[in-house]
C-alpha cells in the first residue's frame, strides 16, 4: 500500500496536519489554562481584598470574635481552602483553623517564599508575584497575600503599639482550591482531544478523495496506459481532464503513442513495400519485354500511319502510355534496388496540369470537374517529376473511383509551408466522393488493399506512399463518409535524400 505515490502524498499530508493541529491544540489549551488561572487570581484578588475591608474596622478596635466570625464564615465557602492573618514575624493570629493560631508559618514553604525572599520587600511585590500555586495532598492551589499596611489610625490608637516607621503590620492569606479549575481544563482537554482526532479524520478523508482524484485516479490510467503500450497497443489514448500537469503530461501521452502508432505504420508499410518492391522488380522484368514489343510496334505502325489521321493519333497515344509504362517499370525496380532517382526543378502547376491531362478523359465521362491551381500559385521545388506525376495521376484516379459516374468535383491545392529552416510544398487532392469508411482508413496505403470490387489491384496509393518517402516527404488522409476525401501530399522543397531503410542495402 505505501510503495504507492498516493498514500506516502497523503502520510506525508497527514503527519504535517497532525503536528499543526497539535501544535495549535496545545498552544489553546494553553492558553485556555492561562486564562482561567487568571480569573482565579483575579477572583482572589477581590476576595482579599473584600476581608481586608470587611475586617479593618475589627483589627483596629480589636475585636477578635467578630474578626474570627468574618474569617469563619469566608472560609466556609466551596473553593476556599485557608483563611489567614499573619503578623510580620509570620505568627498566625487569625485562622479559620483554630488549632494553627500561635503557631509559625515556615518562611521556606512554597506558600511563604516570595514573601521573605531576601532583599526583597513585601510592599514592593506587584500582584502577580503575590500569588503562588503549590500542592497539598495532590491537589493545586492558588494562594494569595495581601499585606496590612501601617495607617495612622493604626498607630495613633490608645491600643496599638506600632511605630509610624513600620510599614506592613503583616498580611491577609488566602488558599483556594483549583480542582475545580483542574477538573475544566481536563474536561477542555478531552474535547480538544476529540476534536483533533475529528480533525485529523476528516481531514485525512479530504485529502484523500482529493488526492485520489486529482492524482491517484490519473497516474493509475497513466500506469495502465503505459503497460498497454508496452504490451503493443499504441491505440490507447488518455482522457485530458484539465490544463495542469496531469492534463499536460496526459496530452503528451497521448501525441507520444500517436507519433509511435505513426512511426509503427510508416515502419510496417516500409516493409510491405520492400517486399512489394522485391515482387515488383521479378514481375517489371517479365512485363519489360511485352512492353518494348508493344512500343517497338506501335512506334512502327505511327511512322506508317497517315497525318492527321484518328488513327495516327490513337496510336501517338499509345506510345505515349506505354513509354510512361516503361517509366513506370523502371521506377519500380529503382525503388526496388534502391538506386536513387534523377531529380530536378518541379513546377507544381505544370506537373498538375499534366496529370489532369493524362486523366481528362475519364474525368469527363463520369462527369467529374477539377478545379488546379492559378498561374499566380506555382511553386518550384526539387523533386523527380515522372514520378511525383505518377503520385497525383494515382490519387486523382482515386478520387474518380470514389466519386463514380454520378459525378462531382476534385480540387487541387497547393501551397508552400515553412517549418523551421526548411520549406515544404503541399500538394492537396480534395474530392466530394463518398469518403472512406473509418476503420479503413489505416489501411487506404497497404498493398493490395482496395475496396474496389470489380476493379483496383491495391497498389495504387502504396506506390504513392513510398514515392513520397523516398523523396522524405509524407503523405496523409483525411475523410468523412458520404462528404468526400482530402489527400495531402507535403514534400520538402529542397530535397535532402532520404537514408535506405534498416536491413536494405543497394542492389
């Protein structure tokens, strides 16, 4: 499970939350402590303050009964532990423990520390200094002196003895209990206890709907992907769900296995074509001999035949054809033995006309119309021009077949692209055929591939397309059934030849 991206993003998640929430919890519940100790000092400073009041007028007539009843009845509240007066040598002369009176307090106590530390006077200690929290029996308490100052009416009465230069007469002690205060504090902790594992839950829930949907979701179909493709299947295509990252990395995905299925395609009709161009080059030789009789002959009879005869123009075709068959044949046993092929200037508009020419009169029988480009639009480019006149002659007579004798149109466009440092003339056949059924499409430049019942070998587009590679160029197709078809044919301007395919060599 943690060898998985996913759960160490959200350990990791969840740990930095958990020491955050932590974090934050105890600097609450500190907080909350503060501030209920501070409300207990404050409570006692006000309860000090209240018997100091309540008793001055008793400590100054000396009236011990009522002194001890107004410190009996403080001390008998919930929460007040002690109740005490001590003189400066820290005898107890008022106690709601009866018991401690006379007694001596221990000036080394937690309690009385701060009171007797050295150098330091009492009057001078601020109220928080006054306090003190200490234990007794495993219980806290908040203790707090108030000191009795020396007043005049203390040392003016008949019954007092103190000198005017005596400053604290000695101090109010008052103990109250903090279980009270502990008991909140436990109870706060436990919730914020509980809130924090709710917190931690929920947050670790969030976080991992998020994570397994925004990561988990889409680098697990990216693992899938990548095992398919692996496994040969460069059809499969991840769904882009967005502009960031994953969405980034998908749309690379999917234009890398494309280029792959491209490369794939290219290499495999390589190879067919190989073995087409080995096939053809046994059967060129067997056609070569019928084709020189014919020309031989046909050549002879044009000489004999009268001019301006039906007859004498019949056979001017006839040769000219078979001189093209001728050119054909050689080509392909130059594509089969690799032997490169003589190039030279190419004029896009004059190569298209010829083409349109060669096939004009099947185009008007099946009442077809072509539109070429303009005189203003020709583009020169290095090319060898019998055969790329042999690649526009094939998809033009493709286009006728798909179109048929209800007739239609064919298009041709050119025009010149640049791609970096290099420029590319693209050649486009468009026609308003019934188009080609989708699962047919990566098949249109297989050999013998054709779905032309009564007519086509398949070898068509195939030569085509290894025409067009021999001069490092590409040729694609794109369809829509019933709306027609565009070939476009894009080759680069000046011509770099392109390398022998792997596992051939010269012949």
């Amino acid at each position: 499970m943690f060898d998985r991206i996913t759960s160490k993003l959200i350990l990791a998640v969840a740990i930095v939350a958990i020491i955050l929430i932590g974090v934050f919890s105890y600097l609450i519940v500190g907080s909350h402590h503060r501030e209920l100790i501070s409300r207990v000092e404050h409570s006692a400073v006000q309860l000090s303050e209240t018997i100091k009041s309540s008793t001055r007028y008793d400590m100054l007539l000396n009236r011990r009964e009522d002194l001890h009843r107004i410190i009996d009845t403080v001390g008998n509240q919930d929460g007040i532990e002690k109740v005490r007066i001590l003189n400066k040598e820290g005898a107890i002369i008022y106690s709601r423990d009866s018991e401690s009176v006379g007694t001596m307090v221990d000036k080394q106590a937690e309690a009385c520390y701060v009171c007797h530390a050295e150098d330091l006077p009492l009057e001078r200690l601020s109220i928080p200094d006054r306090t003190r929290i200490f234990e007794t029996n495993g219980v806290r308490n908040l203790g707090i002196i108030n000191p009795i100052y020396n007043e005049p009416s203390c040392w003016e009465a008949d019954c007092h003895a103190h000198a005017p230069t005596q400053k604290v007469l000695g101090v109010l002690d008052v103990t109250m209990s903090l279980a009270e205060v502990d008991d909140q504090i436990l109870a706060s902790g436990r919730k914020i206890l509980l809130l924090l594992v709710t917190a931690i839950f929920l947050t670790g829930v969030t976080i991992w709907l998020f994570v397994q949907r925004l990561i988990g979701r889409p680098v697990s179909e990216l693992v899938k992907a990548t095992n398919a493709v692996a496994a040969g299947d460069l059809s499969y295509k991840l769904e882009v769900r967005g502009e960031d990252e994953i969405g980034q990395l998908a749309r690379s995905f999917n234009d890398m296995t494309e280029r792959l299925s491209e490369a794939q395609r290219q290499i495999q009709q390589s190879d067919r074509l190989a073995s087409l161009g080995r096939l053809a080059a046994g059967i060129a030789h067997e056609i070569n001999n019928p084709l020189t009789g014919v020309l031989t002959y046909s050549s002879f009879l044009l000489k004999r035949s009268a001019e301006g005869s039906e007859t004498r123009e019949d056979l001017e075709t006839i040769v000219r054809e078979t001189k093209r068959c001728r050119d054909i044949v050689k080509g392909l046993l130059d594509f089969a033995r690799r032997v490169p092929s003589v190039d030279g200037e190419v004029s896009a508009n004059a190569v298209i006309e010829r083409a349109v020419k060669i096939v004009r009169n099947q185009l008007s029988f099946d009442n077809i119309l072509v539109s070429s480009p303009s005189a203003e639009e020709d583009i020169v480019f290095w090319a060898n021009e019998n055969q790329i006149l042999q690649v526009l002659i094939n998809l033009l007579m493709n286009s006728a077949d798909a179109i048929g004798e209800a007739g239609g149109s064919i298009t041709v466009e050119t025009r010149l692209d640049r791609e970096g440092d290099r420029e590319h003339v693209e050649i486009d056949v468009v026609d308003t055929g019934k188009g080609i059924e989708p699962e047919n499409l990566g098949q249109v430049f297989d050999p013998f591939f054709t779905t032309k019942v009564k007519r086509g070998t398949g070898l068509g587009l195939a030569v085509a397309w290894a025409i067009v590679e021999k001069h490092g160029g590409t040729i694609s197709v794109e369809s829509t059934p019933d709306r027609g078809t565009k070939f476009s044919v894009r080759l680069p301007r000046d011509r770099e030849p392109a390398p022998f395919l792997k596992g051939e060599q010269t012949r």
